[in-house]
C-alpha cells in the first residue's frame, strides 16, 4: 500500500514538474499549501432501502496543489492531499464511529476575478481518492471496542466476520469558493459529494443494495507562492 502512496505522489510531482516547464511566463504557474477541517458523513442506504441516520464527525485536510492557467482569469488546479473522513451512529447508550483516511487527488477548475487588492475565486471539479487507513470504534455504556478498517472490493469466505470492510477508491465532485488576499494568504469554503458505492460486494448477502457513500463539507486555509 506505501508503494501507492509514492506512485501518487511521483505522477503529481512530474505533472507539475512538466507543466512548470512549459511555461514561458515566470510566475504565471503557482504553487499552495492548504489545510483545514472537514465535517464528514456517510450517507446512503440500508439493506431494506431505508436512509442511513448517521451524523457528522470532524476531521482534517492537508495537501498541496498547482494552479495553472487554461485562459483569462480561468486555471486548472491539480492537487494532492491528506484526508480523514467517516461518520457516527448513535442509539441510546450504544454508538459506532467509522474513521477513514485517504490520499485524495482533486482536479479543479477554478475562475479568479479581482475584487479589492487581492481576489474571489470560485471552483468545481472531480476527485479521486484512495483508502489508506482507518478504524471502527463501537461503544456502549459500559465498554469500548476497536477494530481496524479492512479495505477491498469484495469480502470472501474466510474474511473476519468482526473487521469492518471498505472499498479502497473513491471518487467524486468538490465544489468551492474562497478569497485570496494580495500576499497568497487564502481562505476557502469547500463542499464534496462522493459518487461511488464505497461498501464492499459480500458473499453473506450476495443480492445486497445498500450503499454507502462519503459526502462533507470543510474550511480551508492556505498560502499561495
């Protein structure tokens, strides 16, 4: 799974490099370091079709990204970050949090207009995005227990009935808007909407339609350079 992350991390970086280096104008290609909170869910439905009641957990983005310019006030905005997402159930005394992380990869399309001494700007675009850890936490009143997310496509006979398993890849839409100060200091609003089916495929309920989807929203703080 390391191997992943590095081959991630390589195909950005020569992205970047190669865009760097077609580029005729110093300064037109810029690069930004962002972090910032997420508040994530798990939305979808349950195996008799009834909507999941999940509720919100907090979580934490990090990553950087390139901003590229496609035309006037228009640029393309790779990126590569580090993302904590998931959701928690509660009932009565009992409650069960899903934790997750990826290594998520945006690919935004952003406008920029002047407003003020620095700029608005507003962006949309897909992502992708890759498990790479996470865990289960179920808790009474009495006790507390932990298990560590599985990740695969599919559960097979001979799987732990007591892990808890995901689909390692997950893609879906960032919408978002912010204002970027004339120094590179920027502050943005972000939303996403996953659109995979995350619950793994299982040989106990081979006819099973539930679905499971990430969806959240989260502020972001950044400097560009």
């Amino acid at each position: 799974m390391k191997t992943k992350h590095v081959f991630l991390i390589l195909i950005f970086t020569s992205f970047i490099s190669s865009a760097m280096a077609q580029s005729n104008v110093p300064g037109k290609i810029s690069l930004a370091v962002l972090g910032g909170v997420n508040f994530q869910n798990l939305n979808g439905e349950n195996t008799e079709g009834i909507k999941l009641e999940n509720s919100l957990i907090v979580g934490y983005h990090i990553g950087i990204n390139a901003q590229i310019p496609v035309a006037p006030e228009f640029y393309f905005q790779p990126g590569l970050q580090f993302s904590t997402k998931g959701s928690k159930y509660t009932l009565g005394d009992i409650s069960s949090t899903t934790k997750l992380s990826y290594i998520e990869m945006p690919l935004n399309f952003v406008y920029k207009g002047l407003l003020g001494t620095g700029y608005i700007f507003v962006g949309l675009g897909p992502y992708v995005a890759y498990g790479v850890g996470g865990k289960s936490i179920y808790e009474d009143a009495t006790s507390s227990t932990e298990s560590k997310i599985e990740f695969q496509n599919e559960v097979v006979s001979g799987d732990p009935l007591t892990s808890v398993y995901v689909k390692p890849f997950d893609a879906g839409g960032n919408i978002f808007f912010g204002y970027e100060m004339a120094g590179g200091l920027f502050m943005q609003l972000n939303a996403q909407l996953g659109m995979l089916n995350i619950k793994p495929d299982s040989y106990l309920h081979p006819d099973d339609r539930s679905t499971l989807k990430n969806t959240g929203y989260g502020l972001s703080l950044g400097y560009r350079f």
